[in-house]
C-alpha cells in the first residue's frame, strides 16, 4: 500500500477543478482508501451551507471518478473558516494497492527534549518512524448519531468506536497513532437538536483519546466534558459539522512495510505563538529548514495540520486579548492568528487549520501535524543545518511545544 497527498486550490466552495484534476491522476480500481481534507470560506455558523455545497460537490466528483463503490471506500472531511493566510484548498488523501513510489526515505533524526522556554522541556514528537516506517491511513465511521445522544455518554461512545475502526483498518496499534482527525455531528437529522460546536468537539476529543487509550475511562462523564481540560488526546483533531450524520474518522501513523516515502509527525503546541514548537515537528518529520527557521522547500511538506485554541480565560502568555470580548467569534481570531504564524514558517498559506482545542490539548495549547517527503529539488542543503532542531531555535524565547 502506498499513501499519496495532493492538493488543490478551491474558487469557492463549490469549484471541484482542482480536485477532479488531482483525482484523474489515480486509477479509481487502484484506490483503496479515500479521505478529503478541505478548508472552505465561510462565517463557520451553524446555518452557513458552504460545506454543504463543498461536501455534495465533492462527492459528485467522486462518483463520478470511481462509482458508488469509490464513494463506500471514502470519507469527506470538510472544515469551514479560511480566514487570515489560509489559501481555501484540500487535500486528497488516497491509498493505493500498490505502491507508485520507490522505496521509503530515510527516516529524519527526531532531536528528544529540546529546550523549550515556554513551559519546560518538549516531549519527542510522535509518530517519528523508523527506517521502514512510512504513512499509511485508515477510516471509520460510527452509525448514524440520534438526536436525543448528541452531546451525551453514548456520543463519546460513538467517536470511541468509530476512531478504533479507524486504527485497526489502518493496521496500527492505538500507541502507533501519529493523528486521528474526526468530523462529529452538532445538530441531529432525525429531529430538532443540536450542541455548541464547542460541545460536539469536546465529546469527540474524548471519544478519541478514549480509543487511543490517552485518558481513564472512569473520568470521561459528562460532568467533564468540556469543563476539565486535564482531560485531553495529544494527537487528535476534531471539527464539528451539521452536514454530517454519523462520526467519520480518519486516522494516520507510520508502519514498516507500508510503502511509499511519506512520513508524518505530531507535537503539542504551547500556544498560537508557537513557532519553534511547529518548526521542531516540521525538523521531526524529515523537512529541511533553513538558517532563519523557514521550510527550505515547501514542496516537501505534503501536508501541514494544526489545531489551535485560546486560554478560557483570555490570556495569552499573561497578557489580556480581545479574543473573548471582540464581536468576531474567538475561533476566527485563532485560525487568522494561527494561519500567519504557521504561514511564515511554510512558506505558502496552504495549511488546515481548525480553532477550539478543547480536549484536544491543555488549555490554549495546539497539535501540530506534519506529513512529510524526500525534498524536492536532491539539491543539497548548504544552508541547512543538520536535521533535528537548529539551535536558534531551541533557543528563542517565544516558547516551544509543551
């Protein structure tokens, strides 16, 4: 099995192109597993259809690339909220059944407790892979969710099996997770009822980190939920939708023998300011980076994921914000914040980034994800020092991942 990325730039969200364009490069007999990851503009409301209109477009692209068997074998994850440096775009997700690159790169040297002066020493980032470890996916679905269980024990439940679906069609044991992204639903379709989106991400996160074997089943009632953030996953990333009906769920990590030359990492983030904590999982995964700390080839990075937050009470790094008082809601302030940190590290504004990290960090902290190659150009890096955290970064004071 081979993973391969590819993205895409959207016009709007209901311009398929680009992706139609990236899907006519697979043979539809070939793939055996299909995921989207797509960023759409929008207000993010609950009654703002762009995902919608972005998720029925893509599925029609789908069906019509690979029929009703190509849809059963694929999972639309569409996130709203583009704002900042954030290009409106996707990523196509496909594994194949038989491998269309050569040989597995080298696995990147993963520097272990890099100094870090925004809250102690950073733990290795997971996910690091050995030499024959490369990218490989798995998807899962819980069954349609009832209205009268949105929000509650049985949702938990519900994320629970779908994430560890996921992680055995991957073939991964739940400790070999680098990242399981998952879409849960805040409204119901078969009456009228709904959660905050904060709710329905708080009750996924910890079905999640349930399957991942991350928290104490004793301590995930509902009384916790969305109240005690000691409570939370270290490599999962949830987003909330009303198109949706069911939990979808779709996991990453490195297996030997997976094929391909893909691998990813993933590490905690202090907080939005935190870009020595992306630059270390960025180095972790195998990207070159420079002597100013920026992605020599952006080209390399197949993929950059990242969930961000703000503290419940404001701050940020002992300052007060405008993030709680603004008319703007604070996920727009986060992933606008976010996207230009991120950004100037990338190099391009191609990055999925979703906000409110409830049970997905500690309080205002982040996950940060990154999918990576061999580089581009085989040209050497004369300018870049060895892989693993240069050490004007271990040493910048603006705080490392926790």
């Amino acid at each position: 099995m081979t993973v391969r990325i590819d993205s895409f730039d959207t016009a709007g969200p209901g311009d398929t192109d680009g992706l139609v364009a990236v899907l006519s490069a697979h043979d539809p007999a070939r793939i055996r597993r299909l995921a989207l990851l797509v960023k759409t503009e929008g207000s993010a409301e609950t009654n703002d259809f762009s995902r919608e209109l972005a998720s029925w477009r893509a599925r029609e692209a789908v069906l019509a690339h690979g029929g009703g068997d190509l849809l059963e074998r694929s999972v639309f994850l569409h996130s709203t909220g583009s704002e900042g440096a954030m290009t409106p775009f996707g990523y196509l997700v496909v594994e194949l059944d038989d491998a269309d690159v050569a040989g597995a790169a080298e696995a990147a040297a993963v520097t272990d407790g890099a100094e870090s002066t925004g809250g102690g020493s950073a733990p290795a980032p997971r996910g690091a892979p050995g030499p024959a470890g490369t990218l490989c996916v798995g998807i899962g679905r819980s069954r349609r969710i009832r209205g009268s269980e949105i929000g509650s024990a049985e949702h938990v439940a519900l994320a629970e099996q779908a994430v560890a679906e996921a992680v055995a069609d991957a073939g991964l044991d739940p400790a070999d997770v680098a990242l399981a992204v998952v879409k849960t639903p805040l409204t119901a379709h078969d009456e009228p009822m709904r959660v905050t989106s904060a709710e329905a991400k708080a009750v996924g996160a910890l079905g999640a980190a349930l399957a991942l074997g991350e928290v104490e089943r004793a301590d995930v009632v509902p009384a916790a939920f969305g109240r005690d953030l000691t409570l939370h996953s270290r490599r999962t990333m949830v987003f909330s939708s009303s198109e949706a009906a069911c939990v979808e769920v779709l996991v990453f990590g490195n297996r030997p023998g997976a094929g391909g030359d893909l691998r990813i990492v993933s590490g905690l983030l202090a907080d939005v300011l935190d870009a020595p904590g992306i630059r270390r999982v960025l180095a972790a995964a195998g990207a070159e980076l420079t002597a100013d700390g920026t992605v020599r080839e952006p080209g390399q990075v197949a993929a950059l994921l990242i969930k961000a937050g703000n503290r419940r009470d404001g701050t940020l790094r002992g300052a007060r914000t405008t993030v709680l008082t603004s008319q703007l809601d604070p996920d727009k302030h986060v992933r606008a914040i976010m996207s230009g940190v991120a950004g100037a590290v990338l190099g391009t504004g191609r990055m999925f980034i979703s906000a409110n990290s409830v049970h997905q960090a500690p309080d205002g902290g982040g996950l940060c994800v990154a999918i990576v190659g061999p580089p581009v150009s085989g040209a050497p890096a004369t300018d870049v020092p060895p892989r693993g955290v240069p050490a004007s970064v271990a040493a910048s004071p603006a705080g490392g991942a926790v």
